[in-house]
C-alpha cells in the first residue's frame, strides 16, 4: 500500500524558516490535488494550503504571504515552504494527495515554533 512520507518538520525561532517535502512510497497515477494540513493540539486539522493539477493555489488566510506551496509531478512530491513562522504555526502537518477515487494522506510531521 502506497504511504505518503513528509520530512523537513522541527524546532524553530518565531521569525525562522521551514520547508516540507512529502512524496509517496510508490506510485501514484492521476493525481490531481496536492495539499497540506494542520493539526494544532486540542483544535481540529484545517486546511493550511492546497496545489491543483494545473496549478492553482489555495491558502488559508492565517498563512497567506508566508507559506507557499508547490509541486513536482515527475516526482509526484509536494512542498511547503514556511518563512516568518510564528507560534501559533505549531501543529503536526499532513499531506494530502487526491487521485482518482483515492486519498492518501501522511502520518504527520511536528513543526514548533518557539524561542
């Protein structure tokens, strides 16, 4: 069974930079959206950023001019490069992938942002 696997997760100053990467263990066809997710502790996952096949971006609002999400579809990998962290961008993120008929997600990676 194909696992999304996400790396670049840790500890960093408010003000500091992150980047994830996730990408699948094995191969997955028809991807369309790629995305990442958030769960903050005691509060519900929300949708942080999403990247469609074409290329259109979502955020959400708390990370907008901060976050910027991509792709690479030879590698079937997603990213998330986070600047000017703050505190309250602590949580685990998940990735997301949805292909036909199928959602995948990650096991999560913590990023803390504290001083």
């Amino acid at each position: 069974q194909v696992q999304l696997v996400e790396s670049g997760g840790g500890l960093v100053q408010p003000g500091g930079s992150l980047r994830l990467s996730c990408a699948p263990s094995g191969s997955i066809f028809n991807i369309y959206d790629m995305g990442w997710y958030r769960q903050a502790p005691g509060k519900q996952r929300e949708l942080v950023a999403v990247i469609r096949s074409g290329g259109t971006t979502n955020y959400a609002d708390s990370v907008k001019g901060r976050f910027t999400i991509s792709r690479d579809n030879a590698k079937n990998t997603v990213y998330l490069q986070m600047n000017s962290l703050k505190p309250e961008d602590t949580a685990v993120y998940y990735c997301n992938v949805g292909s036909l008929g199928m959602v995948y997600w990650g096991k999560g990676t913590l990023v803390t942002v504290s001083s």
